[in-house]
C-alpha cells in the first residue's frame, strides 16, 4: 500500500509537543490529521501561522502543507486514523498529582470506537497505561513517552538517541507498527512493557532535575569558600562516570517539564507507599536557589525599596517563549515584595510575559530595560546578551551592578565595561573604577 493509500496518522493535541509530532510525522511522508479543542489555534495553523516559538518549526509546516490537515472534530479523526498519537497537558493539580482530566477525555472519546491504537506521548504516572488498557479493552495501547528539549525540539524528534516504546503482550503488533514509523530516524529503540516506558520519562527527568540541583549546591558552598564553581564543574566533568552535561549552576530549573514531572514523581511515590526523600531536597533547593538572587541584590543596595531592577530574559531558557515555571516569575514576585521597581525584556517572551508579570514594565529593547537601573540581573542566557555595549549602557544605569544567574557574561569583560559583576559560585568581581 502506498504512503497515499494508508490512513492518516492521528496527533491529538497540537500544543508544543502535539505540533512539532505531526510536523516531524508529515517530514517523514506520512498523512497527518491534528485535533485541538482550541477553535482559534486551529484556524491560526490552517493559515500557516505558528502558535508557538521553536526554531525550525515554521519551515516544517510550511514544506509539509499538503500532507497536514488540522481539525476540531474528534469524530473526524477517528473515522479517518487509526494510530491516534496523544500529545494533550497533564499539568500538576494543586495535590502535586498529574492531572489527568484531557487524557481521560480522550479515552471517554474512544470508548465507542474500537481497532485504535492509542500511543500515549504525554507525560503520565507509571500505571496510568494498564488503567487505561482495562478501560479499553477493544483498544491497542503504547507507551511512546516524547524526550524533546524546547528549542531544538525538531532536532531532538528527527535524530533521537533513543526512541522508548511500552505495550502489554497483547498490544506487541501495535508497538511493533509504532516503532517502524521511528526506525528510519536511528537511534536505539528500547521496546519494554507499558509501567516501565511510562516510569522511563519521569526518572529521567527527575534525575537531570537532580543534577541541575546539586550543582547549585555546589555552587552555593564555593561561594562560601571562595572556589569558583565553573572549574569544579569542569573538572567534575572529565570523569568519564560523571559527564559535563546538566553541571550549569545558576538560579533553578523551570519549564514544562522538570518541575511537574519531578512533582509527579514524588507524589506517585508517596501514595504508592514509598517516601522519596531526595526529591523532596531537589525540589526544595530548586525553590530556594530563585530567590538567592534577591539576597546577593540586597547586599550590593541594601534596602531594594524604590530600586530599579532590569530582569533580562524572562522565558526559561532560550529559544523558547515559554514561561511555564521559569525563574523570572518568582524573582519579579519577590523583588516587587520587596519594595522594587521591575522592568524586564526578552527577545521572543515579551507577549507572555506582559500577561504573566502584572505591574512590571517590559521594554522592547534590553538597553531600554537596563536605562537608569541600580542593578540588572541576567535570567536567561540569550545569545543576544553576549553583544550588548555593556560599557556603554554602564553609563546609563545609576549602578552598573550584575547579578549574572546563568554565568554567562565574561567577569572580566564586564569589569572592564565598568560594572561590578557577580555570578553564581563564582568569586565576585568588583569594577575597575572602584
């Protein structure tokens, strides 16, 4: 049967993960019809406009046109494909728990409908597919939990390290057919059982969740004992059992990701009986780590009431214009509690942040941003900040003070540039006209 002949592919869900699946799917040749509730997102992508900020994404959909079609009609997908792809949230509840309402709203979608395969790419408790499969019986189910990173999201679907896929016994054929549609991408395919595919996505990312904490800790101590975290790193790194990845120190990990599937973790183990002690330390480090930037303020200025402070980059990591859970949310909170005056500026966030930051000034520019400021504190590592004429805006702020949270910047570039620079767990750096 030709690639015409065969029935679409199903993508359920087209926010971040749901649309760059279908566009990666429509790359490789295959038909692809995408369901979203959102009337107004699917009418925005059937006039090829792109919802959301990944590098690579728009020239995906826009090569793969005739191969895309996107819909609000559930009954449409489910008479027209088969492999359904399932890419809907599970944001955490206010207990901590996935929730898992839009998956189980599927599953009431297809309790009438059988000979589907239903390939879960959300990020669900291990269990949730056994669950399903019960509720499900006429209905093949698998386990293909998603690895993207946001901003190489397109990268990381067409040329994974590893493609993990989970079903029953009795679903094999169905994780077989899965796995097929990835084989031409390489990358090692772990075929295992549903709990453990599902178990996969959330230690991973507890475990890099993990890392990101303890090199904080670290960092936190050198800054104690005047050591510079960006050799210990360094040499923790060339340990072949250790790795260079995930060793960054800065002011805590955030997105759509870590935290939730961290939080879903220690909850799913709380209440299968089992107490995870050191995700509880992750998280509470994680915690504590975006507001030690208020502090490090504090000691340069002294009361923060009526200061001035420049946030740059407010998304939580760069190339992305996602605030989910990013550091700059509770640095802006804490230091307007402080008594401060906020502005902030981010090259692609700046829509979503005046939505998300009330009573803060976001500016167009980051020299607009840092104009009259007593200090400025770098958020998130944009490419762009590398090419500021930090001298000369020096000479436009009350203080020339950086707090650089991602140890992005030269110390000794923005010492020269006049400006008194502190990173995190590195020596401070006073400027050269103190």
């Amino acid at each position: 049967m030709s690639e015409e002949e065969k029935a679409p592919i199903g993508v359920v869900g087209v926010g971040w993960v749901g649309l760059v699946t279908a566009a990666c799917l429509a790359d490789l040749g295959h038909q692809v019809i995408a369901r979203d509730v959102v009337e107004e997102k699917v009418e925005a992508l059937r006039r090829g406009e792109v919802t959301i900020h990944e590098p690579g994404l728009s020239d995906l959909l826009a090569r793969n046109s005739e191969r895309l079609r996107f819909t609000t009609d559930m009954d449409e997908l489910l008479d027209r494909a088969r492999l359904l792809f399932v890419c809907v949230d599970t944001p955490p509840t206010y207990s901590g728990d996935a929730d898992l309402s839009r998956v189980r709203s599927v599953v009431a979608d297809l309790e009438e409908n059988g000979d589907h395969v239903l390939v879960m790419k959300s990020t669900v408790p291990a269990g949730t597919g056994e669950i399903i499969r019960r509720d499900l019986p006429g209905v093949a189910y698998v386990s293909c939990p998603e690895f993207l990173k946001e901003g190489s999201a397109v990268d990381d679907f067409l040329h994974p390290d590893r493609v993990v896929i989970g079903a029953s016994d009795r679903d094999r054929a169905a994780a077989d057919e899965v796995a097929d549609l990835y084989r031409p991408l390489g990358g090692e395919l772990v075929m295992t059982d549903t709990s453990s595919a599902e178990m996969i996505k959330l230690a991973s990312n507890a475990y890099l969740s993990t890392r990101i904490s303890f090199i904080n800790e670290i960092a936190n101590v050198c800054e104690e004992v005047g050591a510079d975290v960006t050799e210990v790193a360094r040499g923790m790194g060339l340990d072949q059992r250790i790795g260079s990845h995930f060793l960054r120190p800065g002011i805590g990990f955030g997105g759509s990701c870590f935290p939730k599937d961290v939080s879903a973790l220690k909850l799913l183990a709380g209440n299968s009986g089992y107490h995870f002690q050191l995700l509880n330390a992750v998280i509470e480090v994680n915690e504590l780590q975006k507001r030690r930037v208020v502090s490090k303020l504090a000691r340069h200025l002294g009361s923060l009431v009526g200061k001035r402070v420049a946030l740059l980059g407010l998304a939580f990591k760069p190339d992305t214009d996602d605030m989910r859970e990013a550091s700059s949310l509770v640095l802006s909170a804490r230091l307007r509690g402080e008594g401060a005056e906020v502005v902030a500026y981010d090259p692609v966030a700046r829509e979503n942040a005046r939505t998300l930051l009330p009573g803060v000034e976001v500016t167009v520019t980051a020299e607009q941003a840092l104009e009259g400021a007593d200090a400025a504190v770098l958020v998130t590592e944009w490419p762009e900040f590398r090419e500021i004429d930090w001298a000369g805006v020096a000479a436009t702020m009350r203080h020339p003070l950086l707090i650089d949270g991602r140890n992005f910047l030269d110390a000794e570039v923005m010492k020269r540039a006049g400006f008194t620079y502190e990173g995190i767990g590195r020596p401070g750096v006073g400027s050269e006209t103190e």
